[in-house]
C-alpha cells in the first residue's frame, strides 16, 4: 500500500505544467532569487552629553567704607555690604546704597584669588548730608563709631554752606571742645550765624553765651533778647531760663508773674529744672497762690527724671511734712538721692538726720561724712556743725 502511494505522487508531479523533466514554468518571468536583504544599519552611537561644570562658590567679602549701607548683587538686595557672602564665580553687578554717601556701582569678578572687594564709597557733599552723617558719627549711632574730630569737620563743611543746624552744632563742638580746639570765641561766632536763621537753639545757645559772658561780652539784656526769640518758637531751655531772668530781674524789670508764665511752659514740656523752679513758685507763693500741695507736684515730676535740686526740696516737704504725710523715712530716701549728686543743701540735711536719728540709725560717723561734703562746697552751716561735734 505505502508503495502504490508512492508512484502515484510522482506521475502526479510529471503531469503538471510542463514538458521537461524538472522545468518549471512560473507566469511572470523565470525563477530569480529573492533579493538579498539589506544590511541591517546599526545606529549611530548616541553621544553622550559631558557632565556639566559644577559651578563654583567662593566666599567674597566686600569691605565698604560706609555703615549700615544696602548691597545689590545683580540687583537683588542681598544686605550689609560689610560681611561675607557666597557668590558664584564669575561677573556679577555690585551695588551699594546709602543715605549719607553717594550710591556705588561696579562689577566684580569672583575667582579663587579674589575673596575680598573694596567698595570705596565717596561722600555726599550736599550740607544736609554731611549734617547727617556728622550726627551719626557726634552720637555714635546708625552703625558708625562715635567720633568728634569727623563729626566736627562734617558739621563745618556743612555750616560753611550756611546750613543753619550745622553752624549751631559747629557752635556746640566749639563751646565744648568736642572735635575741635575750645573756643567760645568761635562757638559764638557760629551760634550767632545760626540764630540769625531763626534756629531756635542757636538762639538759645548764644543767650546763654551773653548770660555767661562767654565768647562775647557779657550782658542780660542780650542774653533775654535771645533767649525770647528761641522761647517763643517753643524751645523749652529758653522759656525755663528767660523765666528764670523775670524770677531774679535779669535783663528785664523783675516779676515773679511773667516767671511763672514761662516756667510753666517749659515745665509742661517736661523740662525738669523749669519743673523744680514752677514747684519753688508754689512753695514760696511767688507768681501764684501759695501752695504745698502743688509745689511737692512740680517737685515730685522733676525729682522723678533724677533733678537734684528736686530731690532735695523733696526731701524737705516730707521731713516737715509740707504737701505729704510727714515722713523722716521718705525724707531720707530723696535727701540721699540727692546728696550723691553733689547737692550741698541735701548733703547737709541727711547729715543732721544721721547725727538725729531722724529716718536712719543714729549715727555720728555718717553725720559727719555728709556734713564735710556740704562743708567742702562752702555750706555755712555744714561748717558750723563740724565745729560743733569736734572736727
């Protein structure tokens, strides 16, 4: 069986299509090979990106001769140009910027051999500039050093634009000695510019340059005529002394009326020596209805911002009892306040309450401590008691 199947698959195979033994007509065309396939292209090998450069941080300084001025670094506000920040290497914009210089810029270039940047900042010239940084270096303040000698050189440039504060605090340095060689000569010469601008405290300063013959000759009629202009703007110095002037007639007819006008003026601005002389009014009945109530108010206002003069006469009222509750305890409480400061009628009075027992223990060693301190500045009585007790 499997034989027979055999032949009858190759007749089968002879019969179809053709004449030949082993040709094959294919419609179409003769037998071709298939095309030989493309080489596959291998793709190209990606290149591969460099790892890019880290950048570089350096730590910079910028050493700026201005205080407490604002740094921009490629104008972003990044804080004091006086410390160290990171930056970047490479160029950035550096700006400064202050109230009392003139605003600086430049560009930096930040490498591992430069850490450190100067920014030298040149002043502003204009005199309200140079007042204002005169005054940061006179009081020490905005970051600057406290420095006489620049904040007077700063106070002249100004005044001798005709800066009017300035002249007056070129005045001040001069009347003091602050900066400059002491003169009263040359205090004067400046006040006396200033005031003729109508500024208030110039007035006042060369008042009391006449009322002290200081630098000028000495007169209370010129001194009141200051004194008056700078009071009438207000100027709370001015007002307690020209009211001090009316108390003793200095200058003008005495009136203890016009003394109290004006000590209450300054006393209602705070001032405390005008507070203590309001309060003396009051206890004296000088220029006003007499009274101890009010008196130890005035006296209690100043004595509380530390005026000695206060103190003492507060001290008095508690150990008579006027105005108070009489009280030897408080007495001695605001007598030693102001004994420590030098007051000589205070020193006196704690030294009688020690050599008393009034208030303190009684003690003679104490006694006689603050009677010498008194006697020392020439208090009679103070004196006299030494003698009294033996020294």
């Amino acid at each position: 069986m499997m034989r027979r199947l055999k032949w009858i698959l190759i007749a089968v195979a002879l019969m179809v299509g053709g004449t030949a033994v082993g040709q094959i007509n294919i419609p179409g065309g003769s037998i071709q090979k298939p095309p030989v396939p493309a080489a596959k292209q291998r793709p190209k090998p990606k290149k591969q990106a460099r790892p890019k450069k880290q950048a570089k941080y350096y730590d910079v300084t910028f050493n700026c001769n201005a205080y407490d001025a604002d740094l921009y670094i490629d104008g972003d506000y990044v804080g004091d140009a006086n410390i160290i920040w990171t930056l970047k290497a490479g160029s950035h914009a550096v700006k400064v910027v202050t109230d009392y210089y003139n605003d600086y810029s430049t560009t930096v270039n930040v490498s591992s051999s430069n850490k450190s940047f100067d920014l030298t900042l040149t002043e502003k010239t204009d005199a309200e500039s140079q007042y204002r940084l005169a005054l940061n270096y006179y009081e020490g303040r905005s970051g600057f050093p406290q420095n006489y000698t620049e904040a007077a050189k700063r106070f002249l440039n100004a005044a001798n634009k005709g800066h009017a504060a300035s002249q007056n605090w070129i005045g001040y340095c001069y009347d003091h000695g602050n900066g400059v060689t002491q003169s009263y000569t040359e205090a004067a010469k400046w006040y006396r510019k200033a005031a003729e601008q109508g500024n208030a405290a110039a007035q006042y300063n060369l008042g009391y340059c006449y009322a002290h013959g200081q630098g000028v000759t000495q007169s209370y009629t010129e001194a009141v005529y200051w004194y008056r202009k700078a009071a009438e703007q207000g100027d709370a110095y001015a007002q307690s002394n020209l009211g001090y002037c009316y108390d003793e007639g200095k200058g003008v007819t005495q009136s203890y009326t016009e003394a109290v006008n004006w000590y209450r003026k300054a006393a209602d601005q705070g001032l405390a020596a005008a507070q203590n002389n309001l309060g003396y009014c009051y206890a004296h009945g000088q220029g006003v209805t007499q009274s101890y109530t009010e008196a130890v108010y005035w006296y209690r206002k100043a004595a509380e911002q530390g005026d000695a003069s206060a103190q003492s006469n507060l001290g008095y009222c508690y150990y008579f009892g006027n105005g108070v509750t009489q009280s030897y305890t408080e007495a001695v409480k605001w007598l030693r306040k102001a004994a420590e400061q030098g007051n000589e009628y205070a020193q006196f009075n704690l030294g009688y309450c020690y050599q008393s027992g009034q208030g303190v223990t009684k003690s003679e060693t104490e006694a006689v401590k603050w009677y010498r301190k008194a006697a020392e500045q020439g208090n009679s009585k103070a004196q006299n008691n030494l003698k009294r007790l033996g020294y």
